[in-house]
C-alpha cells in the first residue's frame, strides 16, 4: 500500500485532497507549522510535514553537506543541482566527479568508493543486485511509501527494483529502444519507407529487401543490439499485451512458450540469410578502417535512445539522413521496449531523508525534471535521450518540445504509457544466468551458432535454470537485509 498504517485519518485525507481546483493557506505558529486546504468547498487541516513531509520547513534545517554522482550529463547534474540548492538553501550539494566511466566501470569504482568509506550519499549503477551483494545501498521504502508522488509512476515501473518489499533501489529515467532508419539509403535504392505503425513481419522483410538490394555495394539490413538480434526478448511482448520483457510475468520466464521459441529461430533464420552486419575480413579489407553503420552502409540499427546523437552527426558529417522509428508492433499492437536505469542512496549516508529528496530531484521527481527541461532549454537542446516515468502532466506538456526534431521520436513517446521495461539492471539471477549460459562448460551460443542444440531443446534447460537462479537470489535478498 502506498500509505503508511502509522498515518492518521486526517493525514491521509490531507494527501488525498492535493490536486486540482484547491486553494492552501499556510500558518506557522511557535510551536508549529499548519496547512489549510480547500478543495471542492471542503476545508482540511493539518501538520503540515504530516501532509508533506518533504517540505524545506521539514527538513533538517542544520546545514548538511550531500554529495551525488551519476555518468550522465555533468552540465545538466549541476544545474539541477543548483535548483535543488535554491529550494533547499542549508543543503549544499557536491557533484562528485571522481567516481569516473559509466556502466560496469562506475559500479566498479563505486564498490572500490565504498571499500575507502566514501560513497557518495546519491549514485546511479549499473546492476542493482551488485549493489545490494556489497552493502552499498539504503532501503528507502520508508520514503518511498510516504511520498504520494511514487503513486505517478507507470506501475510496470514502479514494480521493478522492489525486493519484496524492500526498495533499495528507484527506477530513474526510461530510454526507449528503437530502430535507426538509413532514409537515404532507403531512398538511394527506392525502398518505401515503412509507416511508423509497422510490424515486426514487415521489419524483416524490409531488412531481406535492403541487403538483396545492396548486396554487391557491401551494403547490410541490419547493425544488430551489442552484436545480436533481440527478437525473442521483444517479439513476444507484441503479439500479448501481458507478457514482459523476455517473457517476464513479474515472477518467472516463459522461454518454453511458442513465442519465444518463434522469435528464436526467427532470430536465427535472419543470421543464415546473412541480412545482418557481420562483415567478414574480405569486406573489411576493402572498406578499410570504417564504422560500416556511420558510413550509411547498413539500413537499420537496432539501438537505444542515448544514441540519438548519430542523427545530427552523421547528417552534419556525411550527409546521411537518419531517423528513429518506433520498434515494430506484433498482433497485439506496438508495446515500446524501454531499458531502465536506477537511483540509489548510500548506506553510508548520515542524512538518508535528505539523500532519498535529492535522489527523487535528479531523476524521477516532478521539480526535478522541469528544472531539467528549464536547462535543456536555456542551453539550447532540440530531443530529450531520456524520458519521465512518471505521469506528470506539467512535465509532458514541456517535453513536447522536444520529441519532433527527430523523425519517428513522438511515436514512440505517445505509446510509452504501454511500454514494456527491460529487467537487466534491477533482477536479481538474471545477469548470473547469462554468465551461466556462455561460460566454457555450457557454452550454449557456440553450438546454437553451429546449429548444434535447436531453441525447441534449450528453453527448456534455460527456463528452469533462468528461474531456480531468480528465485535463489530473491530469497538470498529478503534473509540478508
């Protein structure tokens, strides 16, 4: 329940009534602090840190120093940050800059920050369950649970990072996987361009008809998702509309359904039609040196929207006009594929109130995303990478102006309500079952790529080791923490 039990009558009619059409009077007297509320002709009142606990009179009023590190855009930390300081005036904030790289590299230099006893109180990462492995993160469902804007976001996303029960982790920002569309060399071979409303059947066809077009021109259909194609991941979600990434109901995967079997050797049917980018030494030795994509020699790119950058770029460089379409739908519609990332407060920190508010600030948070959207305007940006989780009308209305400069963007952004969220940062077991699944003994990609062991054998032996692995470390949570 997103109310505490602890919470009186009057507290819970107090966040009931905060939306529109209200009107609210603050009186602050010597031994306290009170709100009234008006709303519809009715009068509430109340504490009002029982109303809103997250309110600067609230907050510890000493002078705290917090510190936050993330790998993302270092200009725009720092203006929020000065947001969240001018907000919080006896609250300084120090943008940590010395926990460096992104990804497994910054989870690592977090681990080697935790080991010095110098964590920073707010950090992102990469893999939540390796957080929680070291000790390194606070639960915060205390927060959390009082805090009536978590009630804004998506619930296929407020779901994820939750250990039952336990939230030692918050979902932060969404990243929409598409697919980049080479227009111009659509257009060079009079391709018809696919409406933006496709499916994932005419996705393969269009990617048969690219590389059978440009065969002799060293031309490929498709730049793969770090080096494969993701089709049983996705495909499945697009003929159901409750089946979850990789067949994830929320407990446990389905890779023995049909669907996922069909999305498999769907997936490798492509490979043998040799459609996809895997240039040989032959063809290297001829193109030279070159990122074959970037060089407008592939028709698709399977790829997320931290890369939308290439758009501009390879316009600006080479001429090349690229758009980024939405990923194609399946029987059931179009679900957009979304990959999470997370927020985190240490467990070393002193101040873990103050921690969660300016964790809530620089990622998910109401006020935080338009003081983001107020920086990316002053600074003259023309596309977000990265999008809300939650549904804050004020916020989409001013991101509006930023889903047109690109080409098939707002497709995507208008379906995001449905979209279907990876599970590979925040699932416990699941990064251990793909170590399991390619290591020497088992080394199951060798012998799928040589046509050894067929996905009608293997998703039965990945599907209960996938789920025994899940549940293990599910369990191996809830006893140490």
């Amino acid at each position: 329940m997103k109310k505490l039990i602890a919470l009186s009558l009057m507290v819970l009619v107090g966040i009931a009534v905060i939306g529109c059409d209200k009107s609210t009077t603050t009186v602050t007297t010597a031994s306290t602090t009170t709100t009234t509320t008006t709303q519809n002709g009715t009068t509430y009142t109340g504490d009002i840190c029982e109303i809103d606990p997250f309110d600067p009179s609230c907050v510890t009023q000493d002078n705290i120093v917090l510190s936050y590190a993330d790998w993302g855009d270092q200009e725009i930390n720092q203006a929020l940050i000065a947001a969240f300081e001018a907000k919080y005036p006896n609250i300084t904030v120090e943008l940590r800059q010395d926990i460096t790289g992104s990804g497994a590299e910054f989870t690592g230099n977090l681990i080697n920050a935790q080991a010095a006893n110098v964590l920073p109180d707010v950090f992102a990462i990469d893999n939540v369950p390796t957080g929680i492995a070291n000790g390194m993160l606070l639960d915060v469902s205390e927060y959390w649970d009082m805090d009536s804007d978590t009630d804004s976001i998506y619930p296929n996303i407020a779901d994820t990072a939750n250990y039952n029960g336990l939230r030692l982790a918050m979902p932060s920002f969404q990243f929409i996987k598409g697919i980049y569309l080479n227009l111009t060399l659509l257009e060079s071979y009079n391709i018809t361009i696919p409406d933006k409303d496709w499916t994932y059947d005419e996705f393969i066809d269009l990617a048969i008809e690219i590389r059978q077009a440009g065969l002799n021109d060293y031309v490929y259909a498709i730049d793969p998702w770090y080096g494969d194609l993701d089709f049983e991941a996705i495909f499945p979600t697009q003929d159901d509309a409750n089946v979850g990434y990789q067949t994830f109901d929320g407990t446990s995967f389905h890779f023995t359904s049909q669907a996922w079997i069909d999305a498999y050797n769907t997936k490798l049917d492509l490979w043998d039609q040799n459609v996809v980018a895997a240039y040989t030494e032959e063809e290297l030795a001829v193109l030279g040196d070159i990122w074959p994509w970037y060089e407008g020699l592939v028709g698709m790119k399977i790829d997320g929207s931290w890369n939308l950058w290439m758009v501009d770029d390879m316009y600006d460089e080479k001429g090349i006009e690229v758009g980024f379409w939405p990923y194609p739908g399946g029987s059931a519609g179009q679900f957009p594929p979304t990959i999470l990332d997370f927020i985190c407060v240490s467990s070393q920190t002193e101040h873990p109130l103050e921690a969660y508010m300016l964790a809530k600030w620089m990622t998910w948070g109401e006020e935080g995303w338009l003081a983001r959207l107020d920086a990316l305007d002053e600074r003259g940006d023309y596309y977000l990478d990265r999008y809300p989780i939650a549904d804050f009308p004020e916020v989409w209305s001013q991101a509006s102006n930023y889903v047109d400069y690109i080409e098939g963007l707002r497709e995507s952004i208008n379906l995001l309500e449905y979209s279907k969220p990876d599970v590979d940062k925040w699932l416990p077991g699941y990064k251990q079952f793909w170590e399991w699944a390619s290591n020497e003994e088992n080394d199951y990609f060798t012998r799928i790529s040589e046509g050894l062991i067929s996905p009608e054998v293997f998703a039965g032996e990945w599907e209960t080791k996938i789920n025994q692995l899940i549940q293990d470390a599910l369990a191996e949570i809830s006893q140490n923490n």
